[in-house]
C-alpha cells in the first residue's frame, strides 16, 4: 500500500514537472515563431533567387535602432549562435545520459517484480555509483 502511495506521488509529480515544461516549450515557440518564419522565409528567397529586400531589412532593420552596440552585438550574437548552439548542446548531453545510463546502471541492475530498477542493490559498484554522481551532476549544469 506504501508503495501504491509513492508510486502516485511519483507519478503526479512527474506529471506536473512535464506539464511545466511542455508549457514552457509552447511559450518559446511562440515567442521564436516569428524569428524561425523570419529566417525560413529569408533562406527561401535566397535558394529561389528572389531576393525581396524591403522584407529582408524590416526585421533586421531594426537593431540599428538600438544605439548600444555591446547590446546590438549581444542580440545578435544571441539568437544566431548562442541559443542554436544550446540546442544542440542539450540534445547531445540528454542522449549521452541515456546512453550512459542504459549502459552503467539500467544493463546491471536488476528489474524488480514492478519493473522498476532495483538500484539500491548495486550501489556498492563503483560504476553504479560513479553514474548516480555524474548523472545528477549533468543534469544541473545543464539547467544552468
């Protein structure tokens, strides 16, 4: 019964955690929609040759308003490197953890009667727990 219970728990806080970021990814959609359509349309006129300069230069006409330049570079700087670079950076931290935990803890540990992972088990493998440090340490700096 004990465990029913912390199985819900478990199961509810996973649900609310994935509800934020689902959330959260629908906010950056929409707030990157407008740059994404922007760039599309532009890579598109350039592979039609049909170049469309008052549409080209609305958009980025606009950081020469801001007379800071530190600022104008940062932007910039921002949306075509920093924030593609993110993306793939996170995308490769993610799939390395998963491949590094099927291969250190989820191959040796044991499956319980739940399937669940019985990691308690073999916490005295210094693998084991070598990728229970790594895995969470990753985590953090990822969310940085």
């Amino acid at each position: 019964m004990h465990e029913k219970r912390l199985e819900k728990d478990f199961l509810i806080g996973i649900r609310q955690d994935l509800r934020i970021t689902a959330d959260k990814l629908d906010a950056d959609r929409l707030t990157f929609q407008h740059t994404l359509d922007y760039y599309d349309t532009i890579w598109k006129q350039i592979q039609e040759n049909r170049i469309d300069k008052s549409y080209m230069d609305r958009a980025s006409g606009n950081l020469r308003l801001i007379e800071n330049q530190s600022l104008r570079l940062d932007i910039t700087r921002m949306f075509t490197v920093t924030l593609p670079d993110r993306e793939v950076s996170d995308r490769i931290i993610f799939q390395e953890r998963r491949n590094q935990y099927i291969t250190y803890i989820g191959a040796k540990t044991p499956i319980g009667a739940n399937s669940n992972s019985q990691i308690s088990g073999v916490l005295n493998d210094p693998a084991i727990r070598f990728q229970v440090m790594w895995q969470g340490a990753l985590l953090v700096c990822s969310c940085l």
